[in-house]
C-alpha cells in the first residue's frame, strides 16, 4: 500500500522533476486525529526558473489536487530553483500547530 507521503513524492517528481525533494508528514504536531493530512514539502526544480511564487506554487500544488480530494488538510511549500537551493541548503521549519483543530 502506497503511503500519501509516496504518493506526494512520485506524483511530483513525474511532474517536476526535482533536483532535490523533502516530503514530511507533519500531521503529528497538528491538534485532532489527523493522519496524513499535513506535509511539508521542499522542492528544487528548474521548472521554477523565472517564475514568480504563486506559479511556483500552482506548479506544485495542482497535480496533488486529489490528495486535498481524499483528506489532506495541508501542505507547506518551500519552492526553490537550483540557483537558489544551491546559495540556501535548507527551507525554514513548519510552525508549531496553533490548535483550532488543524
């Protein structure tokens, strides 16, 4: 059986094409019972080349539409082209969970 997490990461390496990709289930730190409903994602792909954030962002996140369709709540994004990986090595942490059943 396929995880989300696997899912999430073959899905965009299809897309993408990544240089580099972190997919990590945050669903732990969040309040309820969630399971596999939140991640944080960090990805490098000369696809990102020229485009803005929300491009970027959209390039990311429209293939995993069926994820948020089947129970994913949410999904940290960290975009980032080679140059930029290459000056950065790290994306900022997740937040701590701020409750309100997130």
């Amino acid at each position: 059986m396929t995880t989300r997490a696997q899912w999430i990461e073959e899905t965009l390496r299809a897309e993408l094409a990544p240089t580099h990709l972190e997919i990590t289930d945050e669903s732990g730190q969040h309040a309820g019972d969630r399971v596999e409903s939140h991640f944080r994602v960090v990805v490098v792909s000369e696809r990102f080349e020229g485009q803005m954030l929300i491009k970027r962002h959209r390039l990311t996140q429209d293939p995993l539409k069926p994820a948020f369709e089947q129970g994913m709540h949410a999904l940290a994004l960290h975009t980032y082209t080679p140059a930029e990986w290459a000056e950065r090595q790290d994306a900022p942490a997740s937040p701590p969970c701020r409750g309100g059943g997130h």
